[in-house]
C-alpha cells in the first residue's frame, strides 16, 4: 500500500473535472456548480432552520392547508392564477419540469436548452432536488399515480 497525498487545490480541480464530466457541462460551469454547492452545503443545515421557522407562519400553514385542499386541477390553476403572475406560473412549472428530465438523467445543458431557462436555475434544481426537503421527489411521485 502507498500513501497518497492529494493537495486541496488537486481535490477541487478533479472535483471540477469530475461535475464537467458527469453533468456534461463544460469547465466554467462545472466551477460555477462547485462554489453553489460548497457554500449552500455549508450553509444547508442553517438555512434549511432558518426557513422551517419563516415558512411556519399562520398564514403560511393556512395556505398549506388551502393548497392540500384543493383537488381538482382546473380548481388549482384559477386559484394560483389569482394568487400568482403568469410568469410566477410558468417558472414554478418549468422548475418542476427540470426536476423531472434531472431525475430521468437528462444533463444540465439538455434542459436548459428545452425548456428555455440558464444552466444556473437547472443546477439550482438539481441541488434542491438532492439536497433540499423532498417537495420535488413528492409531487413527481404524485404526478406518476
């Protein structure tokens, strides 16, 4: 057996090769995926209490409940018509999209350029997907049944 020491300059540069590699992206964005997923990781477990306790409002339970209430489809989209703007729509739905081609492997290029959005919102997604509170897992197992 040897010993092998891999400086930390070495460990990020094959770190960053490795994401340009797997998510088919190139360099730039490879960096740009590391230094998002180094400080929000950092910062993940803060951040996640910080929100639970914002998103725990009254009137956030209460349109919780109201959302879980609502069951008919053309019922949901006159109510987040009413409570949204159209582009709120269309990037919550383009969002959800994304997390479903990520979760059928699709790289981060691919969706960007289909569904018309930056590469920085498809790594986004793909963080809140891997590391976030299972809300995109949730609705595409909703979406299967």
């Amino acid at each position: 057996m040897f010993n092998m020491k891999i400086s930390s300059s070495r460990l990020y540069n094959l770190h960053v090769h490795l994401i340009s590699h797997v998510f088919s992206v190139d360099i730039s964005l490879a960096i740009m995926y590391h230094r998002v997923n180094t400080v929000k990781h950092n910062q993940h477990t803060k951040m996640k209490r910080e929100l639970e306790s914002q998103l725990e409002t009254p009137a956030a339970k209460r349109l919780y409940e109201v959302l879980a209430l609502i069951d008919k489809p053309e019922d949901m989209a006159n109510f987040l018509r009413d409570l949204l703007t159209l582009e709120e729509i269309e990037e919550a739905s383009r969002r959800l999209l994304s997390a479903k081609l990520l979760k059928e492997g699709k790289s981060i290029r691919y969706i960007a350029k289909e569904i018309g959005v930056s590469t920085t919102t498809v790594v986004r997604i793909n963080y809140w997907l891997h590391h976030g509170m299972g809300g995109y897992d949730l609705a595409l197992e909703k979406l299967k049944s």
